[in-house]
C-alpha cells in the first residue's frame, strides 16, 4: 500500500467518525430540545390553570370597587348639591338680614335725631 491510500483510508475513517458524531450529538441535541418544549408547554399550562382563579377574584374585586367609588360618588354629589342649597339659602337669608339691619340702624338714627332737637 501507497501512503496514498493509507492516508484515505485513514480519512475517511475520520470522516466517518466525525460524521457519527455529529449525528449523535445533533440527535442528543433534538431530544433535549424536546424535552425542554414538553416541560415549557407544561408549565405554561399550569400557569393557565392558576392564574384563571386570580383573575376571576380580581374581576369580582374590581367590580366591588367599582360599585363603592359610583356609591361614593353619587353621596359627593348629594352633599355638594345640599351645601349649594344652603350656601345659597344663606345668601338670601343674609341678604334680607343686611336689608332689615340697616333698616332697624337707620331707624335707631331717625329716632336720636328727633329727640336730639
């Protein structure tokens, strides 16, 4: 034999292990990968299942503070509309009062004046 051959024949053994190789590490490769998509779709399903609960307090939660805040909303409404009508009511009142004061005051100063003369 050449070295020639000997040399071919050496790389192709080569070759063919470096082939094998690859081929079981490529293979070892794809099985881990699905492995880890099996365990990732699992654990997205678990997080499914629990978090449907939490979101369905939540809304049961939110629709209860929802409820208070147009509750609360309604009684600010009602003392606004109360304080306006007494703010006014106060108004006209205090006007009427300022008009009988300054009469009774004008009246009191008729009243000196005649018997000042």
């Amino acid at each position: 034999m050449d070295a020639i051959q000997i040399s071919l024949i050496v790389l192709i053994c080569t070759s063919v292990l470096c082939i094998l190789a690859l081929t079981i590490f490529g293979s070892m490769l794809l099985y881990s990968s699905k492995k880890f998509m099996d365990s990732l779709n699992k654990a997205a399903d678990t997080v499914n299942k629990e978090l449907e609960p939490a979101v369905k307090d939540l809304k049961e939660t939110l629709g209860g503070v929802n409820s208070i805040v147009k509750m609360a909303d309604k009684r600010v409404q009602v003392l606004n509309c109360a304080l306006n009508g007494i703010v006014g009511a106060t108004g006209v009142l205090g006007g009427k009062l300022k008009g009988v004061v300054e009469g009774a005051i004008a009246g009191f100063k008729a009243g000196i004046n005649l018997f000042k003369k």
